[in-house]
C-alpha cells in the first residue's frame, strides 16, 4: 500500500463514522502482535524490534494490548509512530494501565493519539467517577459527534478535522472490518472466590487500588459488562457493513481461548484470564448473523492456542514472553 496516497472517506451510520483507507490491491496483509512488554527492553532493543517489523510485507498492524506501563506507554507509541510507516491499531491491556487509572490512561491516550496520524487507539472512551469506587458511574461510548461537540476549541487546533473524527468500524479490506476493545476479565469464569490470585493490576490499576475482595469482584463484573456492551453496541454495525470482521481484544473472552503452556488455564486464573460477558455478547450477536463470521484476536494469558466457538467465531491467543517481543502472525484478509 502507498501510504502517502491514503484517501479517506467518511459517511455517518448511526453516528458512528466509518474511516476507510485505500487499499489498492486485492488481499489485505495484516501483522499483529500482543504482549509485547517494552518495558523489559532497553530503547535499542525496543528500536530494533519495531525495525524487524516495518522490514515485513503488510499493510496495517495490531497490537493486542499490554504494550507497557501507563508510566512509559507514550514513549513506545512514539517509536511506534515513528518507525512503523503504516496503521498502528491497538487496545490497551491491563499492564498499560499500572501506575495510573483506567480512567486517566484511556481518556489520556483517546485524545493524545490524535495528533498521530498512524496511531489508532480501539475501544477508546472508558470513563468512571472516581469520587464512589463501590459503584463506580460509567459514562461510557461517546458518539464521535458528541465528542466533537465537547471538544471543540481543541478541534479547532487540529488542521485536518480528520483526524479528530476517530471512529469505532474501520474497513481493512472490501470484506473485512475491524472493531477492538481492551476487553477486561470479569471475575465470572472459573471460581473467584476460592482463587487467591492477587493480580498487580488491583494494587498499580487506581480503580483497584484499596478494594477488598467482594468490591473487586463488583468492578470486574462492571468492566467486564462495560466491555461487552461495547462489543454490543458497535460489532452489529461492523456485521452490517462486513461479511467479515476482526475483532481485536487484550482478554480472551471464552473459557476455551484461555491458553496457557499449552493448555486451558484453570479455575484459580480463569477469574482473571477471561470476560465471559464478552464471551457471551459474541456468541449472541453471531447467532443473529449465522452468514458472517469474526476472528477474534487476543493475549494476556501469555499462551498460545486457537478455538473455535460455534460455527462463526475463530479465536487466536497469542502467545508472549517477557522481554522477548515478537510478532504473533500474519492474515490475509
Ligand atoms: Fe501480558
Ligand atoms: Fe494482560
């Protein structure tokens, strides 16, 4: 693909705006990755791995979440707008979030990514009242008019209005979309109160941080929720456009994609591991558009395996170790 003869297109659909790329040849080649953990690298290292993938053939990237830290994530993402020359479409993982919030992170993130024109943050718009953290208020998915409207003097200063219009579907190839969120384990697979896994996530997350076992369970089961009414909101209009859709998250969002050394995780991690509201949102929505079908892409649990669940969702976890980054694959699509 030219990158430098990008056209874009726009056209409302439910207020939900479509940005298309042109993609002048048949097949779509897309490379992604997960878990990629910089912060165990140092800058060269980092430098040479973001190289070794700008030197492969493909035309968009993916990133499944767990780039690095919230105290070092925009150093990464600007290797990464530097030296990757085409699309960047990432979700943000739990370790992205640590030493920060999830509020503070993704509303950060959602309007820094902004002023990259390479760089697409998925699954943007998380946002929670921090001021009651047993029931804490979402006020999430704002329609990208209404996000325009609020941020209006900001939007002046962008010279290609563009670029601010960050939409939730995007068009990778005539027949495949793409739709992400970072998706969050809601504590409902396996047996969460006999697990006594302590995750850093619940003392470096700021939402996290000073609940006791049954609050973390209420806000797992509201992230996990939050996530799955993302996935309802804005994988039908995806379907509605595609026959094919790739569906980028950091958490596995079934039981069975779980993957660790080489097998299903078991009760103790699954709590952690996997969103079944997710999970269930998928299967639901697919059994409404038995003709299409979605791959899902994700990581966190470090393993690698596939899983096909009903006739219609095909899913892939990639596998990861620490301080050894590496591109999960390649699809044409
Ligand atoms: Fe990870
Ligand atoms: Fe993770």
């Amino acid at each position: 693909m030219d990158v430098g003869s990008w056209e874009w297109e726009t056209g409302n659909l439910s207020s939900v705006v479509f940005v298309v790329f042109a993609v002048n040849k048949n097949m779509t080649r897309i490379a992604w990755t997960n878990d990629i953990h910089l912060n165990f690298l140092d800058d060269g290292r980092v430098i040479r791995f973001f190289k070794s993938i700008e030197s492969q053939d493909f035309d968009f990237l993916l990133i499944a979440g767990d780039i690095a830290q919230a105290n070092n994530l925009k150093k990464y993402l600007h290797f990464l707008n530097g030296l990757i020359s085409r699309p960047v479409f990432f979700v943000l993982g739990n370790h992205d979030f640590y030493y920060s919030s999830i509020t503070k992170m993704s509303r950060e993130i959602e309007k820094w990514v902004l002023d990259f024109e390479n760089l697409f943050y998925l699954g943007m718009g998380f946002d929670f009242n921090l001021s009651d953290k047993n029931s804490p208020v979402a006020e999430v998915f704002r329609p990208p008019t209404q996000y325009l409207s609020e941020k209006k003097s900001e939007r002046e200063m962008i010279p290609d209005q563009l670029k601010s219009l960050r939409p939730h579907v995007y068009k990778l190839s005539e027949k495949t979309g793409l739709v992400g969120h970072g998706c969050w384990a809601d504590g409902r697979v396996g047996n969460y109160f006999d697990s006594d896994i302590m995750l850093n996530d619940y003392m470096l997350i700021g939402e996290y941080v000073g609940l006791n076992k049954n609050k973390r369970f209420k806000l797992m089961n509201r992230l996990g929720d939050m996530s799955a009414d993302y996935f309802r909101k804005y994988l039908p209009l995806a379907l509605s456009k595609f026959d094919e859709v790739i569906v980028l998250l950091h958490v596995p969002p079934f039981k069975e994609a779980t993957w660790h050394e080489g097998e299903v995780s078991e009760n103790g991690h699954l709590p952690h591991f996997s969103c079944k509201a997710v999970g269930e949102a998928l299967v639901e929505i697919m059994e409404k558009h038995p003709d299409k079908k979605i791959t899902v892409l994700c990581g966190h649990t470090h393993g690698e395996g596939k899983c096909r669940v009903g006739d219609n969702i095909f899913v892939i976890t990639g596998p990861a170790t620490y301080g050894e980054p590496k591109i999960t694959g390649f699809l044409e699509v």
